[in-house]
C-alpha cells in the first residue's frame, strides 16, 4: 500500500515527466526550435515539409465541347502543366539550401461554381497519367470517374444550388509501388521538374450540351515534399 506522501510523490514525478516531454526542445513534434551543435550545420540532412499552393486560373473553359479537363503534376517547382504558373510559396527559399526534392503526395481541395443553366458532372481522380488539357471526351470522363481512388459530384445549374467541393488524394507511392522510393527519376534538381510524376487529373461534362459559360475553379493543394542533398557552405 502506498502512503498518501508516496502517491503525491509518484504524481509529482509524473506530472515532471509530462512537461519535460511537452518543452523537449529536440522533441519530433516541436515545430518552432530545431538545434543543430555541428559547426557549419544549417539544416537537417533531409526535410520534409508540407508546402500550400493556390492555383491562380480561376476559370476552366472550354469551346463548342460538352467535356473539358484539366490537371495538376507532383512537381513543386511548377505544379500546372499547362499554365506554366511557377514554384509554391517557400519551395525557391528551401532551393537555396537543398539541391534535389521529391514530392511524396498530393492533397486537392477543389471548390467549383457552375455558372451554365445546366448541371454538371464534376470528377477528380489521381493517375500515373496526365491527361492533356481539353483532351477527354464526354465518355472517357464518364469511364475515369469509375477509378477507384476518384471523387465525382453532380453542380447544379446556376439556378440552383451550384456550388460543389471536391477533395482527392494522390501518393507516389500508392500510385507508383515500392521503386518510388528508390528511383530518382522521381525526383528532381530544384531548379526543374522530375522526369517521371503522378497527378491529379479534373474533368467535368455537360450531360445535356455544350459548355456556355466558364466553369469557376478554385483550388487548393497541399504537396508534401522531402528536400535533401544539403548545398555547400561557400563564401
């Protein structure tokens, strides 16, 4: 049996543990203080972080079509492939002291608004394969939104309840399999895009004709990069 000074005891030496391991400056979870004792050091050897990126082309259109789609890459140094938009916010900072990166997943937060007098069908779905700009049919949409990983919702007309959020994952390595991990042709100079990527394909139809209006998009990613190969110190 323990004595009410022996219990007080083991509650105070818990509650100092618990403390010590919430204020752990080196602790995994801190993300404020990170110390490095090595003379020289300025950074870990590899780090991963999680960098946010806005995608600026706020209409999608597409002429005399009832189908039209679009996509993103798993390059952080250029995210859109077709309107060549630039690097995400912090990644030209983290260049400056890591020479390669690989992006380890995407997550897409796609917020659409229909502004035609008919509904649509919106579907998203990561691939291996990037589908060109405006380069689906209406029937190849239809077929990609039977992928297993796709996200679908039917936009009502402007008249209606028009406004729809799609959210979609994509992983390199779920995508890709275990030689993601080893192959550096999914990697990159950070002053260019890999030689091999995955993506995250939009495509959107009109079941009753062709698109009128522009489809307005705004969407958020999430890419999760790894950065490694340190640059040298030099004068």
């Amino acid at each position: 049996m323990y004595s009410s000074n022996q219990r007080k005891y083991s509650r105070s030496r818990k509650a100092g543990k618990r403390r010590t391991k919430d204020f752990n400056p080196r602790s995994k979870t801190n993300n404020k203080l990170a110390i490095y004792n090595d003379p020289g050091r300025f950074a870990p050897d590899r780090l991963r972080c999680r960098l946010v990126w806005l995608d600026t082309t706020f209409t999608r259109t597409v002429t005399s079509s009832n189908a039209l789609n679009f996509g993103w890459r798993s390059s952080a140094y250029d995210p859109d492939p077709a309107a060549l938009t630039g690097s995400i916010p912090g990644f030209a900072e983290l260049a400056n002291m890591y020479s390669l990166y690989q992006v380890k997943s995407m997550k897409a937060e796609i917020e659409v608004s229909n502004q035609n007098t008919e509904a649509v069908i919106i579907t998203s779905w990561p691939s291996n394969v990037l589908q060109n700009t405006n380069s689906l049919t209406q029937a190849e949409i239809a077929e990609y939104s039977g992928n297993i990983r796709s996200v679908s919702k039917v936009c009502a007309s402007t008249n209606g309840m028009n406004k729809c959020t799609l959210k979609v994952n994509a992983s390199g390595l779920q995508l890709i399999g275990p030689k993601f991990n080893t192959d550096l042709d999914y990697s990159a100079s950070t002053s260019s895009n890999p030689a091999e990527m995955f993506y995250i394909n939009v495509g959107m139809l009109n079941p009753y004709g062709n698109f009128t209006y522009p489809m307005l998009v705004r969407a958020k990613l999430i890419f999760e990069v790894e950065f490694f190969r340190l640059r040298q110190l030099e004068s």
